[in-house]
C-alpha cells in the first residue's frame, strides 16, 4: 500500500516538509546545468543511434555486394548466351 494512503490528509503538508531537502532555487540550478544523469541518458540514446545507423550500413554495403556479385553473374549467361550461336 502507498504512503499516501495511509496518511491522514492533514498529515501530508508535514510530510512535505520533512522530504524537502534543498531549497528549490539550488534544485532548479541544478536541473537548469544539466546533470549527470541527463548528461549519460543523452550519450547513452545517441552511441545507440549511432549503432544502428552503423548496422544499416553494413546491411546496405552487403546488399550492394551480393547484387554486384549478382549482376557479374548474369553478365557472364548474357556474354555466353550471345557466343553460343
């Protein structure tokens, strides 16, 4: 069961006070600078971009390859084809 619920409303505005900590300007400077969190949150979201963007890369580059190789293919049975005759 939460907290709140097994508190009395009058008791909740003590509550209140006992989990304030620091005043709200030195919270807000702190958010206002950016902390670590957001700061590794930030690196974290954009090396995972970064990955997939390398791993369509890659699938792009393979695809290109086996049609090359594909095309080579089909330009050899076209140059025999022509020969045959």
């Amino acid at each position: 069961m939460s907290l709140t619920r097994t508190l009395l409303p009058r008791q909740l505005p003590a509550l209140a006070s006992r989990t304030t900590a620091r005043p709200f300007s030195l919270a807000a400077r702190r958010m206002a600078e950016g902390d670590a969190f957001t700061k590794r949150e930030q690196a974290s979201e954009d090396y995972y971009v970064r990955q997939q963007e390398k791993d369509k890369l890659a699938k792009l580059k393979q695809k290109i390859a086996d049609s090359e190789a594909q095309l080579a293919k089909d330009r050899e049975e076209a140059e025999s084809m022509v020969k045959k005759p």
